[in-house]
C-alpha cells in the first residue's frame, strides 16, 4: 500500500496534537516498519519547518525533519507542478492541489489527511488517519 501522508497529519504527529496524535503515530510506525510505503510532498517539509519554529528550535526542527525523512520518501515538486497548481482553479487550496499531484504521481491509494473537503476533487481518495486504520486491518 502506498500512501502520502498530508501536512496536517505529519504535525500531529510531530507535535503530538491530541486528540489526533495516537493515530498519526500509528501511520508513521507502519511506514518505519515497512508494513506501507509512506510519502510526503518536498514542499510540506518547509512548511512544516516554518511552523514548528513556534515549539522548537532551529536545531530540534532540523532534526525530527531528517528523522521523519529517514522514514518517509520524498516526492518532489517542480515548475511545471506549480504552474498547473497555479491554473488549476478547481483546487480551492494550492498546496493541496501540490499533495494531490504529487500521489498522483507516485500512484498512491490514498492520501491519508484531516482535511477532506479540500480533495473532493483528487484522482487519489483521501481519507482519514482513522479511517485509513480500519481500512488496512481487513
């Protein structure tokens, strides 16, 4: 199973944010283990560093960004996905257009998020951490 995991999802984990933590880090463990193969787009990583600065330190921030990337492969993202995120209005939010472009591009079943209305209209199902869970126990 092959999946990117959203911004949203990675600072929970990250930061620990409750009540959505113990999911989130039930995703992550299942990517370090090799039981799915977890994804996330080049671009979540600056801002996930721009947002941990209020919580961690320069240095800290670094650090847990690098573990995460031991854990989880990176899809990049170039001109030409920017500039088709740029065009492509039907996307209310530009960086989800970016995460639904880059699981388009690593085939990914799903894009594992919080924030569903905003892939509505993705090629790749989104679903909830929670849901997500359940789906790969059967």
């Amino acid at each position: 199973m092959v999946v990117l995991i959203d911004t949203n999802v990675l600072l929970d984990f990250l930061l620990g944010r409750e009540p959505y933590f113990s999911n989130a880090d039930r995703i992550i463990k299942l990517c370090a283990e090799q039981k799915i193969q977890g994804f996330m787009a080049a671009h979540s990583i600056p801002n996930m560093f721009y947002i941990l600065r209020k919580d961690m330190s320069e240095e800290t921030r670094r650090e847990v960004l690098l573990n995460l990337c031991d854990i989880l492969a990176i899809q990049a993202i170039d001109s030409v996905k920017i500039i088709a995120a740029l065009k492509d209005s039907a996307f209310r939010d530009l960086e989800d257009c970016l995460q639904s472009d880059c699981a388009g591009k690593i085939k990914a079943d799903y894009i594992v998020t919080r924030n569903m209305k905003d892939f509505e209209i993705s090629e790749i199902p989104a679903v909830l951490p929670e849901d997500f869970l359940k789906l790969i126990q059967h």
